[in-house]
C-alpha cells in the first residue's frame, strides 16, 4: 500500500442523507441557468444542508447529491416556495426525464492524495 | 400542473441501496478507460446490482451512483479481488481525491416527460 490510502478522509460524519438527482435536460434552457444559481444560494439557507456535488457530462446526464443532515432539512428544503416553484417550471420546460432518490448515508470515507 | 407531472416513474422499488462515488483524477490516465470498462462488466455479475448512473464535467468532477438490492451486494462487489486491485491502482495513478457516500434508499420517483 502506497502512503497516501493510509490518510482517509470523511466526507460528513454518518448520520446525514444523501439526495441523489439524476437528470436529462431538454433544448429547452431558457431561465435554466439562473434559477440553478438562485437555488444554489437557497439551500444554504436551509438548517441541516451540508453541502451538494455536481456533474454533469456535456449532452447527457447531470447529477446533483445534496447532503443534508436529516429529514426535517430535505423536507424543509423540497416545501421551500421558491423552490416548488422551480420544479414545477423544471417538469414543464426543462427536464426530459430525471429520478429522485432520499437516501441515509450509513457509511462515508474519502481519500486525497498526499502533496 | 401539466399531465406529465402526473405520470411519475419509480427509479427502483426501495428499499435500496445507493453507492455515491464522487472523485476528480490525476493527469494520469494510462489504463483509466479500460479498468473502468471492465468493472462496468465485472459488476454485472454481482447477485443484487440493479445498475449505474454516471456523470463527468470535463476535467472537473465526476459522480457515480451504483444501485444495489442490499449490503451483501455491496460487500461482496468491494471484496472482489479485480476491484480490489483496481482500487488500489486508483489511489496509486488516477485518483487525486474520492468520497464514498454507502446510503440506504428511503424514498425515490422519477419523471419521464410524455410524448
């Protein structure tokens, strides 16, 4: 074993969820940038939100976890008004398809490479 | 609301597992493809893997979410020599830094736009 697997990470200490959105946008991207920017700045504000990771391979599939401290925060940020709002407009507009999954993280680690 | 927010497709029947591999790689990319082809099939074969999402930014972040029907899956998927050995070189070569997020699946849906 080289040096550097010897020094895991954590990412968040369990328990915390983990809110898996997987998604296929349409052509349709107009206001779709913005209101991404505005609901990044949202959820900061939602007691329990810890954090979210984003990719997204050019022309095909985009995934979103939001990491959050329990349910009350996943609940608290899915009845947020502005963000209804946004999902609505994402189902009429933007979205060919995407899932949802709510899932309870029972176990993190994380490795970085040594400099 | 439009008929399509009305016709929501579960991604899979929980409970489930989901296995949120979040990384960004080195320079290094000499045998990356390969191993990663050859994992996608080797996983396959796991009694309990019920598929994968994958997404990558490029030269940015990538996140990969494997599904599995429970942690006997997962354990026996992350004792598989193959894998092992690829992990390894992973942390050795192609991972300048990783998160593993194992969480169990409470609640998801899925949207598919009508046509």
């Amino acid at each position: 074993m080289s040096d550097h697997s010897l020094a895991p990470v954590t990412a968040h200490a369990p328990p915390y969820y983990a809110v898996v959105f997987t998604s296929v946008r349409t052509a349709d991207d107009v206001g779709y940038g913005e209101t991404a920017e505005r609901m990044e700045e949202l959820v900061k504000d939602i007691p329990g939100y810890l954090g979210m990771d984003h990719a997204r391979t050019p022309g095909g599939l985009a995934i979103t976890v939001g990491y959050f401290r329990d349910e009350d925060a996943i609940k608290e940020w899915s009845a947020h008004a502005e963000h209804r709002a946004a999902q609505k407009r994402g189902r009429a507009e933007w979205y060919e398809r995407y899932t949802l999954h709510i899932a309870k993280v029972e176990h993190s680690h994380g490795f970085e490479r040594a400099r």
